[in-house]
C-alpha cells in the first residue's frame, strides 16, 4: 500500500461528551474487522471497532458449536500481512478447530494492541448520514453513539442466522439454539434426545461430533448433499516448519486460484481423457484433504453437463459405500441438485453416523416439518419426541447483517429498501446514495481471508485517495452501480453455484429475491477490476 493518510487523525468525544468522533467506524471485529482496523490505524487513522459480541472473533465467536472448523487449509486460511505473525503462530490442525481459530484472531489483537480501538457488547442499530457534514453517525442499542467520515461493515456474509418460522417454535419446552448462537457455556447433550434440522455445512459438522455422545440423534433433512471427507490431522513439527517456509509460495497459489483456495482446476476436461483416467483423478482426489475433491478435479465438472453429473455419480457411489442400510444410504444420496451447484460440505465420518443404532434419519421433502410442538418436532407423519432442538437451518446470507442495521443514506433513503430486490452496488463494495459507506460483507466469497484482504487494503486506499485530496465524499455514479448490479445477474445466472437453491441466490429465504448475492468473477478478476478503477483515479466514482 503506497498512500498514507495526510490529514490529521481525530478522536474522542464531542463538545457535549455523547458522541464519539472518529475518522473511521468499522462495524464488526471478526476476520475482516480486525484486518480494517490494523490498517486503517496503520494509515494513521483514528478508528473504532463495534461488535455486539462480549468477545472478538465475529463468526470465529458466535459459532461455538460442537464440530464447527475450517474446511480451507489452516496456513491458507490465516492473515499474510505480517511475517512475524506467520512465523510466530502454529496452527495445530490442517483444518483448524473454531477455538483455535478464535484463540488465533485474539492472538492477532493483542499482538497488534487492536483491543483498545474495539467497543464489545455493542450491536450497532442504526447508521445515518448527515449530509451536511459528510458523517455517518451510527447508534448502539444501548445508546451509545459515534461519528465518523467513513463506515465500513465488516459483519459477516453469514452472521444473521436464519431459523424458519415453524408455528410453536416457542411451545418447546427444552432448550434450543442455531449453531451460530451457540452458548457459550455450551449445551449439555450428553444422553439426551438431540433433533437436528437441516443438513448444510453446518448440520453435517455438528451431526457427527454431536452423534458421539448424545443419547439418540433424529436428523430432518430436507435436501441430501454432496459431501466430501475433510481429512484432518494435526501438524507435526517437521510439516509446522516447511509450512512456515512456504508461506510465498502458499499465498502466491492462493492469489491465483479462482476461489483463493490452495486448488487450482486441472485444464483438463473430464471427458476428454479416458474412463480410466478419469476414475484414477476422482479416486486420487478422494483421498486428498479439504476442497481438492471439488476444486482441483477437472475443470469441466464445475459445469453443467456430462462430465459434472460423471462425478456427481462417483459421490453418490462413494456416500452408498459406506451406509449399510441401503434404503437410508439413498435418502442420503443427492440427486436433485447438480454437484458444487451447493457449497460442498467436508466431513470426517458424518455418512457412519448413520449406522449407528442412535441415529434416525428423517425425509423433511417426503412429510414436511408441520410444527414445533412443547415435545418435540411434528411431521407430517410423526412427533417426534425430543429434549434439545438444534435448527442447523442456515443463514440469510449477505444481506441479512445489513438489513438488522436501519441505514439511511443521502435524501433518507434506506439501504434495506433499496436491496429488497437484491444487492446494489459497484463492485460489491459501495452503493449509489450511501456515500463513504463500505459494504465490505457484500464483496467477497472463496477462502475468506484471501479475499478479505485485498479487499481492506483496496478501500483503505481509497479511503487515503479521498482524504489526500480533501475530498468529502466517494460513492458510486448510478451508471456504474447499474452496469455491475446487470453485469452480476447476467454472468452470475449461467454460473454453477446459481443453479441450485441455495443462500447463494438467496433461495434459502422464503420471500427473498433470487440473485447471485457476490460477485460471479473470480477472485484475480475481482482484483483486477479494482486495481484497474483505482489506476483510473476510481473510474466510476464521484468524488466530491
Ligand atoms: O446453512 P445451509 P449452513 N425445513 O443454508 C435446511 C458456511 N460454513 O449453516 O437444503 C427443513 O447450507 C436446509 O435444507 P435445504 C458455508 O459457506 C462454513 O449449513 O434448503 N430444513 C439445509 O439443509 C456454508 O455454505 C464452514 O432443503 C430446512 C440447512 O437447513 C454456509 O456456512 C462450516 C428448512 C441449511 O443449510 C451455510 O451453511 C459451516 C426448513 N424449513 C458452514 N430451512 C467452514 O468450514 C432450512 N433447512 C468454515
């Protein structure tokens, strides 16, 4: 990053002692959070953080649930801004664990002294711009207020957890939670009756370790998914110290790949080569960890067709290998969506939970979920009769963690009306009318903090460009929110992960308008483009 900030940074409260004053508010003090405010800060900067949880770590605090861990590899997956940070941390997994995650961004903010610019315990409700002063003020909900040129929501694309309205959900008489409201003084599960609905990344995770000790598990699954085994291990001394000389070579793979994944798609197409080959690359890739099956096969099975439902078989070959009940080995088998149409769950030993004698499985699609009743789940075909429930049942992605804050804009427009018909913006990262406003939750998908940082460190130049040459204001012009938000929904309706109904396109939420909530390029495209604005002193912007 070239530009530091040449205005002075300011802070503190105002005359009256009730509104804190800063250059920037960042709301949210997760993965991307911290990154914005160790840069911004960096920049010179006066900058606060607000989060409303008691501890930091956005989803790395909320999600606690038994099972919850990464699916990208540990070393891909943590900051690249310090080499001393790179140095000095051991991940203890391949796919690290969510304590050891959140013990890892802790680590992060105390090792940059980040905690005193971090305001906990504050859920920010409402952010207005005054638009004679060129500020957004935002309020917490307890009152508390700060002010500041520039907002940047880091909150998350999957922080508002999303539980379907069952009719009696409050009737139950035993504790119930969603994953991503874990309690922090965890669930006692131990030999009870445990209902789990719904069966995504999330539920396949929890199921498995949650399987071990619970007295009997009954799983509603709507819709069967591909999963792939994660195969996780802990790192060794000798791996710890070639993984800490390689970092280059693992970010510069990083930056090349389409999702930011430690996988690059063989050029190959799956059809080309002969069965035999084929099936040897399917069987090899197996046995890899993590994403390798989904990311590094050949590129056509990411493309409706041939070669993708070829794959799609040898999974569902793979899941009725290892169920011995043949009859819930096929409930468990996908067959109406097409592979990687749906983010792939990995997994380390969820299809066994299904021998167990302890485990039932129920099909929710053949006889629905009809209501939560003071006992259990009722189906349309039985009550089920339960003493915990967990609703595993996702997130409103995206928009979801904007619309929980009432932002007004320029002419007291409101952010949650304008993206009723899905996100507008340029680029993911700015909206017409909300000027100095960074949705940076809507911008990015893939290996979340490759992404992350490019991202941060894209508008804090930004933000230095406005401030180096005394403008007031960045926002994007119409035209250029118009041309990306139709360059989304046209590219974005003929890709892979469209086509199913999925939080993806917003299918998961009843009501919700169906669009490709991110961008449908690739991560270098989506540098490239920025680079390419911000080289063209931030073509598509007015700056004023
Ligand atoms: O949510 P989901 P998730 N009746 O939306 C079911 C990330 N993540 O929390 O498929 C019955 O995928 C729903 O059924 P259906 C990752 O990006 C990352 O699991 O809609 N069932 C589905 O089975 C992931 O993609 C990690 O038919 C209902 C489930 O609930 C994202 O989080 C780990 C229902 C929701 O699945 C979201 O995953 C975990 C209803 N009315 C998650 N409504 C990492 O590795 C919904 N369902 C970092």
């Amino acid at each position: 990053m070239a530009s530091t900030s040449q205005q002075t940074a300011t802070a503190g409260t105002d005359q009256s002692g009730e509104v804190e004053q800063f250059d920037a508010i960042i709301i949210g003090a997760g993965v991307t959070g911290l990154y914005s405010l160790y840069r911004l800060r960096e920049l010179g900067l006066s900058v606060k953080s607000f989060d409303d949880g008691s501890g930091i770590g956005g989803t790395w605090f909320w999600n606690r649930y038994p099972g919850c861990r990464f699916d990208s590899e540990s070393y891909s997956y943590g900051y690249s801004f310090s080499e001393e940070l790179l140095q000095e941390w051991d991940w203890k997994e391949h796919y690290s664990a969510q304590p050891d995650t959140e013990r890892y961004l802790n680590y992060v903010a105390d090792k940059f002294d980040l905690r005193k610019h971090i305001r906990l315990n504050s859920r920010v409700v409402s952010a207005v711009f005054d638009e004679n002063e060129s500020l957004w003020q935002v309020e917490m909900e307890d009152g508390h207020r700060a002010r500041g040129q520039f907002l940047i929501t880091s909150i998350g694309i999957l922080s508002a957890s999303y539980i379907p309205d069952f009719e009696g959900i409050h009737s139950f008489k035993g504790p119930w939670t969603h994953p991503g409201k874990w309690p922090k003084e965890g669930m006692d599960l131990a030999g009870k009756r445990v209902g789990v609905i719904g069966t995504g990344a999330t539920g396949v995770q929890l199921i498995t370790e949650i399987a071990k000790e619970v007295g009997h598990l009954t799983v509603f699954q709507r819709t069967a998914n591909f999963c792939a085994p994660l195969r996780n291990g802990p790192i060794d001394d000798e791996t710890q110290k070639k993984i800490k000389a390689s970092y280059p070579e693992i970010f510069k793979k990083c930056a090349e790949t389409n999702g930011s994944f430690m996988h690059q798609f063989d050029t190959r197409s799956a059809m080309a080569v002969s069965p035999e080959e084929r099936l040897e690359q399917y069987e090899r890739l197996w046995l890899e960890g993590g994403f390798a099956k989904w990311l590094s096969n050949f590129y056509d099975v990411m493309v409706p067709g041939e070669a993708n439902e070829d794959y799609a078989e040898f999974f569902r070959n793979k899941i009725r290998e290892r169920v011995n009940d043949p009859v819930i080995a096929e409930m468990l088998v996908p067959k109406d969506h097409m592979f990687g149409s749906k983010r792939l769950p990995c997994e380390s030993g969820y299809y066994e939970v299904y021998n167990q004698d302890n485990v039932s499985l129920i099909d929710v699609r053949k006889a629905p979920i009809e209501r939560i009743t003071p006992k259990g789940v009722k189906t349309t075909d039985a009550e089920y009769e339960l003493d915990v429930i967990i609703y595993a049942t996702g997130y409103d992605a995206v928009t979801g963690s904007l619309n929980k804050i009432d932002i007004h804009g320029i002419g007291d427009e409101i952010l949650k009306e304008k993206f009723a018909g899905g996100p507008r913006t340029y680029m993911g990262v700015q909206s017409a009318g909300f000027p100095n406003l960074f949705t940076i939750n809507a911008a990015s998908v893939g290996n979340f903090v490759r992404a992350a940082e490019p991202l941060v460190d894209w508008v804090s130049e930004a933000i230095c460009y406005v401030r180096d040459n005394n403008f007031k204001r960045i926002s994007p012009t119409p035209e250029a929110e118009d041309t990306w938000t139709k360059h989304v929904s046209e590219a974005g309706a003929n890709i892979l992960r469209s086509q199913a109904d999925s939080w993806f396109v917003g299918a998961n939420i009843p009501g919700k308008a169906r669009v490709l909530l991110t961008a449908p390029d690739t991560a270098p495209q989506m540098r490239a483009k920025r680079d390419a604005v911000a080289a063209n002193g931030y073509e598509g912007f007015i700056l004023e």
